[in-house]
C-alpha cells in the first residue's frame, strides 16, 4: 500500500504541473512500468497513469514549443527526447499515435522553435512515421535561400541531433544541406559558424 501510494503522489504532482513537468515525468514512470521497482509497485496502475500523462503531454507540448528564447529551446530539447524514449519503451500503438501527431504539429507549426522543429522531424524519420521524400522537402523549406541563417542553422542543429551521421544515409540530405552552406554570403556563413561547428562537432 506504501509504494502504491507513492507513485500516486508522483503522478498527482505530474498532472497537475505544466508541460515541462509532464514531459520529465514519462522517463520515471515508463522505467517503472516497463522493468518494475523495487516496491513491486502495481504495473497495471502505473500503465494506465503513465497512457493519462503522454496524452496530456502530447496535447500541452506543441503550446510549449513556441515563443521560446534559444536557451528555454535548448533546455527543452533534453526533457523532448527523454520523452520520447519513454513513449518508445511504453510501446503502445495509441499512445506512439498520438505522440507522433504532436511532433507532428511542432514540426510543421511556423511558432514552433526552429530547434524543436528539427528534433522532431528527425524523430518521425527515426520511427518511420516520415518518409525520407517527406524530411527532404521540409528540410529543403528551412534551407533555402530565403531562410534566416541562425534560424536555418537552429533547425540543422535539432534535426542532426548531434549526430551527424544522419547525413551519411541519405545523399540527398547532403546535398541540400551542402548546397545551403555552399549558398551564405561571408556575412552569414560568419554568423551561424559557431553553431555549424558544434553540431557538427558533437
């Protein structure tokens, strides 16, 4: 009853807080559920809470996503992919649905952070939700020539996820991704170098 009743208090305060306390709730509660604890804490109670808590996340996310200043976008990026492992150790076919509609909304969304749209689209290609014809093209909107560079650069960096080999798979994301650094003039090529060079470098 004791360890029942403590992750209840978990999951009470997990609802009743904001985005960013939802989002850091799931990698606790999907470990939980998925390999048990020490308290032989109830599996069916907390996979029922955890399903409540990534829809609740999932509907609050895409709001949380937008108006950020670089460092609340970064400080995201962490609590965004912890989450989303926990969605991916949950396993459930309803509960990845609607995760992915929500990565989905902050992908194609233009108030979104351009960091927070790049992670999610490498996200949904990871997981074959999209195709690669599908990054391509979006890759190629935040690209162009017509994009501001650090927000151009923003959504690189999301999107590599610090992991450049990504651009090893597919050739057509090299190109454009070369063709878009090839394409700055001095001034810009200059502004987004810092930020060019870690994603690169991690």
């Amino acid at each position: 009853a004791e360890s029942v009743e403590g992750e209840r208090d978990l999951i009470a305060d997990a609802l009743t807080g904001d985005a960013l306390q939802l989002l850091a709730a799931l990698p606790s509660l999907s470990n939980v559920f998925r390999y048990g604890n020490v308290r032989q804490t109830n599996a069916a109670l907390v996979g029922h809470v955890l399903d409540g808590l990534i829809v609740r996340a999932a509907i609050s996310l895409p709001l949380a996503c937008g108006a950020l200043d670089d460092a609340a976008a970064d400080a995201l990026r962490g609590k965004l992919l912890g989450a989303h492992s926990a969605v991916r150790l949950r396993e459930g076919d309803a509960q990845t649905a609607i995760w992915h509609q929500a990565l989905h909304q902050i992908a194609t969304h233009p108030s979104a952070h351009e960091l927070l749209q790049g992670i999610s689209v490498r996200l949904l290609l990871d997981d074959g939700d999209w195709t690669a014809d599908q990054v391509a093209h979006t890759l190629s909107l935040h690209l162009s020539s017509g994009a501001e560079p650090a927000k151009a650069a923003a959504w690189l960096d999301g999107f590599l996820n610090r992991n450049a080999v990504v651009l090893l798979h597919d050739a057509r994301v090299w190109q454009l991704v070369n063709d878009w650094l090839a394409g700055l003039n001095e001034a810009h090529f200059v502004c987004v170098l810092p930020l060019v060079r870690r994603t690169f470098s991690v």
